[in-house]
C-alpha cells in the first residue's frame, strides 16, 4: 500500500511539472498541442495540459548580435576585399520566428553576405572605404525587408573592417602620402602668400604714413618760413617807418630806393677799379637829400684835393624820341 501511495505522489509531482510553465521576463514559449500551435506562455506563471501540450521552442525577445566573419567581396574596380561586420536584430513575432525559418542565424548571416556583395560590388574602392555609413544604410534596408516575413527586424548593421590586398593597400599608403605632401605644400604656398600681403600691407602702410609726416614736416617749414619772412617784413617796416620819422619830410619810399642804390654802388666801387661813378640825376639829387654820396665817395678811395675840388655835373640822360 505504501508504494502506490509514493507512487501516485510521483505522478502528480511529474504531472505537475509539466503543466506548470515558469517563463522569464523578455521571453515567450510556443506551445503546441498534439503537434499543433496552441498559444504562446507569456512571462510569469503558465499552466498547460500534461502530455497533451508541449512546449516547441523558446524565443528571447531581447536585440541580439551576429558577428559575420571576413568575407571576399569584389568592387566595381575588380578589387578583391575582406569585409566583416556585425548585424542587431530583434524578434518581433515568435511564432513566424518559428514557423516561418528553420534556422533563424544562419538565414540572417547569409542574408548579410550576399546584401554586401550586392551593395558594395556596385561601388569603388575608394568610395567602399569612404562611404561606410551609406553602405549601412542599404544593408539594414535590405536586411529589414527580406527578415520581415521571418518575424524578426534588423535595428542596425555595422561594417567592421575592409581589408584590400597588400599591393593595393601599400599604393594606397603612397598615394595619401603624396597627397599629404600636396595639402602641405598648398597650406604653405597659401602661408607664404598671406605673408607676401600681410608684408605688402605694412610697407604700405608704412609708405602712407612716412609721405604724410613729410607732408606734414613741409607744410611745418612752409608755415615757419612765412612767419619768418612776414616777421622780418614787419621789423624792416617798422624800422622804415622810424626812419622815415627821423628825417624831416621823408618818404620811405625814396628811402629805400635810396638804400637799394647805395649797396649796389658800394658793390660796384668794390669790385670796379675807376674813379667815376655814373648815376641817374634823380637818383643824385635823392642822395644830396640825405648826404649819401659823401659816404659812397669817401668809400671810393678819392683823395681830400679831389674832394674839396668842384666836380663836374653829372650827365643829363638824353630824352630818347618818343
């Protein structure tokens, strides 16, 4: 009696194991009954019928990584590469995840070879090297639409790495450097240039400003050299007014003339060896009116006896026909 008893107890124990279904969060299980899909046990506690239902398979609805290996992918430019990525996706519906795929990795992985042979056999190299956003881009595109009817979506695909062969990679090395050099030597040349105007700029400048200082220096002198003459045109005037003054009914006019005519005779005795003097009979009788041609006669070197002795009149200028 004792081992039916135990026995019966293993039998609702194991019965109700397997009617009891404990699912995780971000998780779900396909169940099928009698080998047909039933429902699907959503997180928590589950109850299904012993031996009648079964549990198919179990999905993690969390993004999931597939790393692809290197594979060899042929350019528009015949250039054999080695291209790996990394592909997220998703599980949006467990069941067609079930149903509709067999083996749901290894549909993606291929799915992601042929998509980058298909995108990048349509580029260049150089733009396979340069563009890798936009071939991310058309991978995810491709990848989403062709994993839809499998219940599952691709978020975001990554190429990693794009290896050429050797030689081209080792022309490819030059090449950069040959244009690093050229970057080098515009920058330069543009440098040089800036320096070349910059320069130009200030001697410029420095031209500009050296004319105006001799504009200004000039303009200085001009204005201290009128000041000078206008101030000894104001002195000599006044000293002529005080002349004209001091002698009883003179003229400064007639004085003046008067002075002119005694410094150029009295340059004329100096350089000339006669003893005759000829001058004008106005210019004469100017000089007898302030005593001026003693002092130019005494200035001549003629004797006392010469002197004192009466001197002819000078000559009248003759009146020329008019």
């Amino acid at each position: 009696m004792s081992y039916v008893l135990l026995g019966f107890v293993l039998l609702i124990l194991i019965v109700l194991g397997r009617a009891v279904k404990v699912v995780p969060q971000k998780q779900v299980k396909i169940i099928e009954r009698l080998g047909k899909f039933h429902n699907q046990a959503e997180p928590g506690l589950n109850l299904i019928l012993p031996f009648v239902d079964s549990v198919r398979a179990t999905h993690d609805l969390r993004e999931r990584i597939t790393r692809i290996e290197p594979q060899p992918v042929i350019t528009r430019d015949n250039v054999t590469i080695h291209v790996d990525s990394v592909v997220y996706w998703q599980i949006t519906d467990p069941v067609k995840a079930v149903y509709e795929m067999n083996d749901l990795v290894g549909g993606i992985v291929q799915l992601t070879i042929t998509g980058m042979r298909a995108v990048m056999g349509d580029m260049d190299l150089d733009h396979t090297l340069s563009q890798r956003d936009q071939i991310n881009s058309k991978l995810r595109i491709i990848l989403d639409e062709a994993t839809d009817k499998w219940g599952v979506k691709v978020t975001r695909v990554d190429v990693k790495n794009i290896n050429p062969p050797e030689d081209v990679r080792i022309t490819m090395e030059k090449q950069m450097t040959a244009e690093r050099n050229r970057r080098a030597l515009v920058l330069q040349a543009e440098g040089d240039r800036q320096a070349a105007i910059t320069r130009a700029e200030g001697e410029k400048q420095a031209a500009v400003t050296r004319a105006e200082g001799e504009k200004q220096s000039a303009i200085l002198a001009a204005e201290g050299a009128a000041q000078a003459r206008l101030r000894s045109a104001e002195a000599e005037s006044e000293a002529i007014s005080r002349v004209a003054q001091a002698i009883p009914g003179g003229d400064p006019a007639h004085y003046m003339i008067a002075t002119r005519y005694i410094d150029s005779m009295r340059d004329m005795t100096r350089t000339n060896n006669s003893k005759v003097i000829f001058m004008p009979m106005e210019t004469s009788a100017m000089l007898s009116s302030i005593g001026a041609i003693k002092e130019v006669l005494s200035q001549t070197g003629v004797d006392s006896g010469e002197r004192d002795s009466p001197s002819p009149p000078p000559p009248r200028p003759r009146e020329l026909p008019r």
